[in-house]
C-alpha cells in the first residue's frame, strides 16, 4: 500500500485509541516504502490532523447534524483529513481533497455514507467560497477586525477571547489561559501560530571530531541548506527537505547530532570545565549528557541517571556514534540516589514536563496534558530538586530546566525551593558569559519564548550552592 492518505488513517486510527502520534506514524512508515513526496504528504496530513484537532471538530459540529462525538470515530478521523487539506493544504486542489476523503469513506467501511462525506465538505467550501479558507487564522486574528466574520470562513468563533483562540487554533481553553496571563492577547495569539508551523531540525555539531566550517561545507557539496544561529556557537538549522536524518553527510562520523537549539542553551549556562564530576539527573535519551561531554573535552566523569533503561540505551548508542568516553550510566530514579550526596560539581536537572515549550514537534502533547497533570509533574520537580541540590558540592552549581512556558512548573517550582533551601541562591545573568545570557529576566532566570526566539520554549535556571549545609 503506497496510498499517503489511507497510511494517515490507519496512523490516525491509533492515535484515536491511545498511541503515541510520532510512534503511530513511525509504525505506518516501517512498514512501506514511500516516495520522498508521499512520506512528507503522509506526515503533515497525520501531524496536521493532530494538532487541529479541535478546529476540525468544530467545523464538523457546525456543518453537521451530528456532533463530531457523536460521529463514529473512523468516520470522524476521515473528515479530519478531508477538513484539513481543504482549510490548510494550499497545494491540494480542493477538488482533490474532496475526491480523495470520499474514496477514503469507501474504502474503509462506509460507502453508504459517501454521499454525506460529499456534501459535507462542499457545503464547507461553498461557505468558503469555493477556496477552503487557507489563511482564514490570519484573516479571523485578533490583531484584524473580525466582527462580524469575513465572508469567506465558514467557522464561526465564539467572542470570548480564550474559546476563540482555542478554537481557532486549536488548543484546549486551559492552555490558552496561561499564556494570556503571561503574554497578553496580541503575543498569544503569535504563540498560537508559531506553535502550529511544522517544526525545524538543529544540528550540534560536535567540536571534538570536526568543525562547524567542515560541516557546512559537506552539507554544502550534497545540496542541503543550513544556517547557523545566534548565540549558539555549535548549532546550525536545516532549511527546507533534508531527507532521512541518518544519510546527512557526519552522521556515522559523529561530527553531529540533531538537538534544538533552546536544548543547546541549557548545558552552554551549566558551562562545565574539563576534569569536573557532572550529574545530569534526567538523562535520557541524552542529548544535554553528550553536549555536557563536548564541553568538559570528553574530560572528567559525567554521570547520566535515568529510570528508563530503553531510553538510556538511547543515550548509549549516541555516545559511542560520537565517540565520547566520560558518560557513565546509572539506572535509576534520581529521587533515590543517596550515593552522590555532596560529589558533584555541577548538576544539571533537565526536569520531567509537560512539554509545553515543544507542542510542535509533539503534535498530540496539547490533548494529553491537562491541568492536573501539569499539577502531578511540579510536585515531582520540586522532589527532583530539593533531593539532586544534596548532589552539590558546596560553591557548586545546579541548572534547573524545562521544555514547558508554564510558570507552575517554572518560577513557582524555583521559588518554593529557595524559600525553604537558604544554602542557595540564583547565579545573575550578569555574572554568567554563556549563549544563554540573551535569553535572560530581570528575576535572573532566562526564558526562550518560541514565537520571539524562532526555537522550542524553555525555561532554565542557575542556582549556586553558597556554603556547606552539612
């Protein structure tokens, strides 16, 4: 089967029971051997129907007798694929888009609903103008008049400024709310877009085998754009199609490995010297360890703890593609080691989140966080914390980080512990000359917002031990 379309339902049809979007589409594309053209298809369709999950269901409530809950969930899936080609796919014929979902009803169990899955999208594109409403976000934004609605949208928004972007853009109203308390309306609404673009690809290039120079000139010679980026003095960005990760010319040579640039941040602020003991608490799959390793010259002793050991595999396997030596494994969860108390001379705890900085490449992260498990993951960072700082030396230093722009996994988690741990304190950006001071706050801990910085969201924090608390 070489159908890009019915791939992305079979993928789809597993998200809807439970699986992972990235492991589901992974499972699909194992199994065929696509054209270039037909993988890139097959993946936006899949990531795309994810992440607009919510304004697609909207359009099927409205356009619909029945709800989209009420739909049975295949059929539902199916006109989340028809919806998001017409309304985000400019380069799908909106005749194709609406040929190819009906072929898709017939084949999976519903060629006496063709007809509704028909008139259900024309009606959409007649209301529409015949066009879908490719570009209808920007039109509806808050930052344009949108009362009453251009003629040419057939999605009808509520006014409440949270149900409105939450729709739209489709995010849950909750998600929406913190960052309006942090962001305001005009700054959330460009969150809301910057976090729905198809995410980039950043190389760390590992300065141990070769050079950033070397590395652009051989990406140059097989035709592939890069650029580099402020600040980080090892990153460069893939631009446009690259193709499979693993035939980019230094992959098996270790002279790279993929990692964001926000994730880059966090080790240059850690800034570990050769000869050090380094702990990184949350390891896996090891992207900040192996960073860490480049830094120190591969010099000194790094452990790298995790509880998974598939994912410290991981970690492994990257380690001796790039040839570093001073990573140690040990499984385990760091709120139980006691065999590191007062060992390390720095510690980096890349904390357990929600992921919210990275929504992008986690298409299906904004319908699996809730509330409350954003709750359940600052109790276990402040667990994290208050144990891994027993790992310091005294005059040490700890880098607290997270993917998320949620303060209660952030500020709040920072704050609770340097009121009760007077033993610390923040190390001023001003003091610290590393990549990361661009990205620092007045409260002295820096903070990458995606749609200002063009890189996943995160947060990071350098505490220093000030004395022995023995």
């Amino acid at each position: 089967m070489t159908n890009p379309r019915q791939l992305a339902f079979i993928a789809l049809r597993d998200v809807h029971k439970g699986a992972y979007a990235d492991v589901a589409l992974d499972r699909v594309l194992q199994k065929v051997n696509l054209a270039d053209c037909d993988r890139r298809l097959l993946t936006e369709l899949v990531y795309g129907s994810v992440r607009r999950q919510r304004t697609l269901d909207t359009l099927i409530d409205q356009l619909a007798k029945k709800k989209s809950h009420q739909q049975p969930q295949d059929l539902r899936t199916i006109l989340h694929l028809g919806f998001y080609q017409l309304r985000y796919q400019e380069r799908i014929p909106p005749s194709a888009a609406v040929n190819t979902t009906v072929q898709l009803a017939k084949e999976n169990g519903f060629s006496g609903l063709t007809g509704f899955v028909n008139g259900l999208l024309r009606q959409y594109l007649r209301k529409a103008g015949g066009q879908g409403s490719r570009g209808a976000e920007e039109k509806n934004s808050f930052l344009l008049p949108h009362s009453p609605l251009p003629y040419f949208d057939s999605l009808q928004l509520p006014e409440n400024p949270v149900e409105r972007l939450g729709i739209l853009h489709s995010f849950p109203d909750w998600i929406i709310q913190v960052w309006l308390e942090q962001l305001g309306l005009a700054q959330t609404e460009q969150l809301c877009e910057w976090m729905n673009q198809s995410p980039t690809i950043d190389l760390r290039i590992n300065p141990l085998r070769t050079s950033i120079e070397e590395v652009e000139a051989a990406l140059q010679s097989a035709g592939i754009l890069v650029r580099r980026i402020p600040h980080l003095p090892q990153a460069l960005r893939l631009i446009g199609n690259s193709g499979s990760i693993q035939k980019i010319p230094g992959f098996k040579e270790g002279w790279w490995t993929v990692q964001d640039s926000s994730a880059q941040l966090v080790s240059h602020l850690l800034d570990p010297q050769p000869g050090e003991v380094v702990i990184d608490a949350c390891a896996a799959p090891g992207g900040k360890t192996t960073h860490i390793a480049e830094l120190m010259a591969d010099k000194g002793k790094i452990w790298a703890c995790d509880r998974t050991p598939s994912r410290l595999r991981k970690l492994q396997e990257n380690s001796q593609r790039l040839n570093l030596q001073s990573i140690q494994i040990c499984t385990g969860d760091s709120r139980h080691f006691n065999q590191f108390q007062n060992t390390a001379d720095r510690v980096l705890l890349d904390a357990p989140c929600s992921g919210l900085g990275t929504m992008h490449r986690h298409a299906d992260a904004r319908w699996r966080q809730t509330p409350e498990s954003v709750r359940e993951l600052s109790d276990l960072q402040k667990e994290l914390l208050t144990h891994t700082s027993t790992f310091v030396k005294a005059g040490g230093v700890l880098v607290y980080a997270t993917c998320t722009l949620h303060p209660a996994e952030n500020e709040e988690v920072i704050s609770a512990f340097l009121a009760k741990s007077p033993d610390w304190q923040i190390e001023s950006p001003n003091s610290v000359e590393v990549p990361a001071s661009a990205y620092s706050t007045p409260q002295g801990w820096f903070k990458v917002w995606p749609h200002r910085q063009d890189m996943d969201g995160f947060f990071m924090v350098r505490l220093r031990k000030t004395n022995n608390s023995e």
